[in-house]
C-alpha cells in the first residue's frame, strides 16, 4: 500500500551504512565519513588558490578543534596556503599547533615533520625548533 | 583602581614576570599607556593554544623597518635570515606555544603570603591570650582538678572502658 511504501522510505534513510569500521564519529543516520573523505576535503579547502586570510584563520582553528592531529596532506596544503598569502609566522604557528595537539604522544611531531620537510625546504619554513622558541 | 595598578607594577617588577595587564598589551601594539580599556567592538588578538591563529596580528602598527619586511616576506622565504623569520612570527604572534604553557612562580608567592599572614594571625591571638582574655575559671585549678578526679572515681564514672576502668581500685592508683 502507499502508506507501507512511504514508512519504507522514511525508515530505509534512518538505517545505519557503514563505509569503514574505524569512522570516527557514530551517527544513528546518514553517511558516515571516512578518513580520506575528511583529509580530502580539507586539502581542498587549503589548496584553493584564492583563499583569504580569513579563511586560513577559520580552517586552521577549525581543524585544530577537532580530536585529531591533522594529516601531513592537510598541512602541507596549509603550508602552501600561507605562502600564498605572505604569512611565514602562521606557517610557522600551525607547526606549533601540530606539536600541541600531539600531546603526550611525542612520536607524532617529529613524524609530521619529517613527512614536511619537502615542503619545509622547498617553501623556506622554519620549525620552531630552529628558531628557538619551542622553549620558553 | 590606582593601588591595584601600583601593586601589579610592584609584582611585575619584582616577582612576577608575566603579569599581564590590559596596559602593558596596548602599550605593546603602540597605544598609550593612558588607554586602560580595551575596544571589544573589534577584533582582539589573544594567545590560546586552542586558536592558533588569533583574528588580528599582535602588533599591528608596524614602524619603517618592519614594514620593509613585511615586504621582503612576499619574496621567497629562503632568502630570510633565521632572525627575520623570527621577527616576523614576533610581530605576528606576542607568545610562543612553549611561552603560553610555561608556568610561573606566582605559586611560591602565594604560599608565602599565605603563611604570613598565618603567623600575623598568631601574634594576633598570642597578644589576644595575654592582654584581653581574664583568668581561667578557679574549677579549673590543680587543687580542684584533683579533688574532682577522685569524686570521679568514687562515682565510678564509666568502668567498663571509659574513665574508671583505668583505675587499679586494690592498688588504689592509675593502671
């Protein structure tokens, strides 16, 4: 009937499709977004050639919200961003960020790092390291 | 208030080394010191490890030299000297991350305002004992103590475990 038809409906967008078992968060509905869709669509957002300052500032913050240390994909991509909007010391800062959000896990900075230094080389960014002020 | 600012300079000077104030931060971005309140109708740099890009740079009136290198910095970054680059995230940024999760020592001063008064208190009290308390009442003199323990023990004030069943009544002392 069209009553039963419409309730199928209704009910088949509530049931759970799981992509990876390792997604991070649990909806009751709706797609649950994968690792890479997430990295992905953060290199998007950092690789767009005319992004602003604002937009830096937001994406950055943003991702640093999360419960994540972001990806070096993610950051290479806001690397790049920084040089396209002249700004070294938010290169700069967003090291710091990474290295903050690592926590107690000390093996993830230098990971990063060490997956940057391309970059790191190529665009001239220091770490703080190398500039001293990762001690007070 | 004039007595706080007087007291925050004096601990600024001589103890604590960060103590910020609203004063020092504009004094800092080139405003007079005379502005003691802050415009929280535009955007406001702060340090927080959770927004590692505040909304405006810290120092944001920039004299001839800085300006020049705000300039340099549109041109590759590898031909900036370790203290250009430096600079720059200095105009950028007031403290580092390792500055912003650095404790102070505001702690040690504390305590020791803490036990100061403390003593001061006690020689309150001390003085207090001396000078304004008047005797002890007379009930509680050695002669009359004595005379009441031995009612007590007359009376048999809680044998079972209390204060009588601590007296050798045969050997008629304490056991």
């Amino acid at each position: 009937t069209q009553s039963s038809a419409v309730v199928e409906t209704i009910l088949s967008c509530c049931r759970p499709q799981y992509h990876s078992p390792l997604a991070a968060r649990c909806y009751s509905h709706g797609k649950q977004e994968t690792d890479e869709e997430f990295d992905a669509r953060w290199i998007t957002y950092f690789s767009k050639p005319d992004i602003d300052a604002w937009e830096l500032r937001k994406g950055m913050n943003t991702l640093i919200g999360y419960d994540l240390v972001p990806e070096p994909k993610i950051l290479d991509a806001a690397l790049r961003a920084c040089r396209r909007l002249n700004d070294l010391a938010s290169a700069i800062r967003i090291l710091e960020a990474v290295k903050d959000k690592a926590g107690p896990h000390k093996e993830i900075y230098p990971y990063v790092v060490q997956e940057l230094r391309p970059t790191l080389s190529e665009l001239g960014i220091p770490t703080p390291e190398e500039l001293g002020i990762d001690k007070a | 208030m004039l007595s706080t600012r007087a007291l925050v300079r004096g601990l600024q000077a001589g103890l604590w080394r960060r103590v910020s104030t609203s004063t020092s931060a504009l004094a800092a971005h080139g405003h007079s010191s005379a502005v003691d309140v802050v415009d929280c109708s535009v955007p406001q740099y702060n340090n927080r490890l959770d927004t590692p890009l505040p909304d405006i740079p810290f120092i944001t009136n920039l004299t001839p030299e800085q300006k020049t290198l705000k300039e340099k910095e549109k041109d590759a970054w590898t031909k900036l000297s370790k203290e250009e680059k430096l600079a720059l995230y200095r105009l950028s940024f007031e403290l580092s991350y390792a500055e912003m999760k650095k404790g102070s020592d505001e702690w040690k001063t504390v305590l020791a305002g803490f036990f100061f008064f403390l003593g001061f208190t006690g020689l309150l009290v001390w003085w207090q004992r001396i000078y304004v308390y008047g005797d002890v009442p007379h009930t509680l003199s050695p002669e009359w103590v004595e005379k009441q323990t031995q009612r007590m023990i007359d009376m048999r004030v809680n044998p079972v475990h209390g204060f009588s069943s601590k007296w050798d009544y045969e050997k008629k002392q304490w056991k």
